[in-house]
C-alpha cells in the first residue's frame, strides 16, 4: 500500500515530508529572485521593456519622383488623395515634367501648405542643385 494517509473523504494523500519544503521554498526564492534581477536588468519601470500595445513609431520617409510616380503613389503623400493624385498626374501629362518643386503650386488644389507637407517626401528633381530642393 502507498504511504500517505486517508483524508475524511477515503482518499490517499501524499505529501512531502518537513525536511523537503525548506528546499522548496529555498528554490522558489531563487526564481523570484532571478526574476526580479532579469527585470531590473531589463529596465524596470523606467524603459528597456515594449507596450506591444503602443509600440513606438518608426521614422520612415517615404520618397518619390514627381516625374514617374504615378496616381497610387502620390496619393499616399500627406494631404494627397486619390483625385489630387489624377491632377498632379494630368498637369505632368499636359505641361510636361515638373521642374522645380514650385511648379507643384501650378496644379489647381495644391497651396502653400500642401507644398510644405509635399516638400520632406519629394525626391529631387534632375537637373536641380541639391541646395534648391532643401526643405523651406
């Protein structure tokens, strides 16, 4: 027969013997304190750790050539949607490429704002020095 004793309902229970729980409260508080080490390390509550439901944004510019892209991807600049996107494209076909950033102000729905939103994702225009396509 197993070694144990019977409880009040006929059941055999077994537990662990005195000497055995000191040990096993001796091993629990090693993983506690591990955790608590890896945490710390970690950076606790001041960093180092990602709110997967928050997580931080990534800087990506997104660039293109004023004189390829075509409708889809104008219109996925800031404040460009998809029939400014037609226009932009319509005044290339018709007047031909653009020369200068400015020239963008020729399209009808394209202000001083639009430009200033347009001008970090707009790659420069061939022909131009590096100095006229700055960001104003």
């Amino acid at each position: 027969m197993d070694k144990g004793f019977l409880n009040h309902e006929g059941i055999v229970e077994h537990h662990l013997p005195r000497r055995a729980q000191p040990v096993i409260a001796l091993v629990v508080a090693a993983c506690l304190a591990g955790m608590a080490a890896w945490y710390v390390a970690a950076g606790g509550l001041h960093g180092g750790l990602v709110d997967h439901d928050a997580p931080p944004a990534v800087p990506l510019r997104f660039t293109v050539d004023l004189n390829s892209a075509g409708t889809v991807e104008l219109s996925q600049l800031p404040g460009v949607g998809p029939a400014l996107a037609r226009r932009l494209v319509d005044h290339r076909d018709i007047h031909g490429p653009f020369q200068t950033p400015e020239s963008l102000l020729d399209v009808p729905g394209v202000g001083e704002a639009t430009l200033a939103r347009l001008r970090p994702h707009l790659r420069p225009l061939p022909g131009l020095s590096p100095q006229s396509e700055l960001p104003r």
